[in-house]
C-alpha cells in the first residue's frame, strides 16, 4: 500500500522546524528515522498534511556525556549509539538494550528520540528511560522545557509532547562504578517487537531499579518489586511486578501469559543484575 498524500517539508534549523509546526500544529509529524512513522503511513493507519524531515538540521545527531547522564540528540541513530564508546563507559545498559530493537537494517536508520516520541508500550528505550529515572528535552513556540519519563509517556502511543514541540534530546542518567545491570526480553523472534521486556540497573547503594514494557499501555517502574529486588527477593520481586502489570490480550499473548512473563523476567533481569554488579565488586 501507498501513504495518502501529504507536503513534505526540509528545515535547516531547529527554529524552522519549531515554526512549521507550530504553523501545522495538529496536521505535521516529525520525520526522523521513519522506522515506526513510514509503516503505518503505508498501512494508512495515520496521516498527516505534512512531514517534516528533520535530517538536515545539522546540529541534532550527538552522543555526548554531561553532569551526570548520557544527552542523545534527536537524530543519533540506535547503531550510533549502540557502538559509542562512551554510551557503554556510561551507560551500559543503553547499548544492551539498543540490541533488542529490530534488526541492525533498522537500527542503522532508526533514533534513539524517535523511538521515545513514538511511544509504543511494547519498546525497549521508553522502558530504559523510565527505570533509570531519564528525561526528554522539548522545544516549542512556549520554549524549552524537560520532561521526565513518568510524566512524558501518557498512553499507548501517547505522550505530553505539544503538537508545536520538537524533541530534541534524550538524558539517561549514568550508571555509577560498581553498578550491575540486564535488560532481557521475551520475543517470537529475535528483533521482533517485545511480548514483555525488563530493564534493571543494580545500583552500588544497593537499590535496584526496573522498567516493565509490553504490560501496560505505558511502560512503568514496579516500585514494590524494586524493593523486594534490593532485599535479594527475586521471587517476591517477579511477583509483585506481575501484580502491578495490567496487560492486554492480543493475537502475541494473553494477558495472564504477559503478567506471568513479567515475572519470570524481572527475576531474571534481577539475577543477571546482581550477579554483574558482585563480578564488578570482585574486579
């Protein structure tokens, strides 16, 4: 299938890109990677009046380190990112989890940011994002504000981002020295979209923090769980995170088959955390 017609339009800056669509508000969608917009354009399950292509904004594709978390600019490619050296120096579990997302074909042309804006529940990054407590940086007609990640995702495929607003970049807080970590998913296959997955981060204070998608129509930090899990409850942990998930049933999975997962998971995730963080104790 083909998309309906639409205007295609090319800013050179972000103030042109921010003034499109304010101009459009509500009729244009940003354009980056297209991994997620140009299928369900094809399917013509969205459209728009307008795309704007933000590829020739030369100042938005960056890997950079600040006062403590990893800033990805809208246009840093998953492979990008997934190969800096300094993503895996300062957060390790971005380029894990970077794995799991489709296949290298996709992830050589997929963002990082887009995939965030996107906001499919089932997506690894916006799962990472949460449980490592990161932030998104918006810019619009109003200004500049940042987000953070609990307050950002909204729905499924929704998100507190202003039709007038660009997201220009993604801040995952740095794991300290000594910090374990796992991120694991349950799929059909290897690259497709996730049944469940889980993000843990084993943190040198002993706390423990976990991001859950594919088992709520946002992805969610299971709090309760996060305590049984720095308790060395792992069963307690996988347990509890099952109770705070509340899936749906698809043609992928039942729901009772989803909270089940989450648990096995999260026990898991959990496990191979601990397990990193003593071997970095030891070395």
């Amino acid at each position: 299938m083909k998309p309906a017609a639409f205007g295609y339009l090319t800013p050179r800056t972000r103030e042109e890109a921010i003034e499109v669509l304010s101009r459009y508000a509500g009729d244009a969608k940003v354009l980056a990677g297209g991994q997620s917009l140009v299928p369900l354009l094809n399917f013509r399950l969205t459209s728009f009046r307008y795309l704007v292509d933000i590829n020739r904004i030369p100042d938005l594709d960056y890997i950079r380190s600040e006062q403590g978390y990893l800033a990805i600019g809208a246009l840093a490619r998953h492979r990008s990112v997934e190969q800096s050296a300094e993503a895996a120096r300062e957060c390790p579990l971005l380029p894990e989890a970077l794995q799991f997302v489709g296949h290298p074909v996709i992830r050589q042309r997929g963002t990082v940011c887009g995939s965030i804006a996107h906001a499919d529940p089932s997506a690894e990054l916006p799962a990472l994002l949460t449980a490592l407590g990161g932030s998104v940086v918006l810019e619009g007609s109003s200004g500049r504000r940042v987000a953070d990640a609990e307050e950002y995702f909204l729905g499924y495929l929704m998100t507190a981002q202003q039709p007038d607003e660009l997201l220009v970049e993604a801040r995952f807080p740095k794991l300290p020295n000594g910090s374990g970590f796992a991120f694991e998913e349950l799929a059909r296959r290897h690259g497709d979209f996730a049944i469940v997955g889980v993000a843990c981060a084993a943190l040198p204070d002993g706390s423990v923090r976990l991001g859950v998608c594919g088992a709520n129509s946002v992805p969610f930090r299971p709090l309760k769980a996060e305590t049984a899990a720095a308790q060395g409850d792992l069963q307690e942990a996988g347990r509890l995170a099952a109770a705070d998930s509340d899936p749906d049933s698809d043609l992928h999975a039942t729901a009772e088959y989803r909270r089940a997962m989450v648990s096995k998971l999260v026990e898991r995730a959990v496990r191979h955390a601990l397990e990193r963080k003593e071997g970095n104790a030891r070395g």
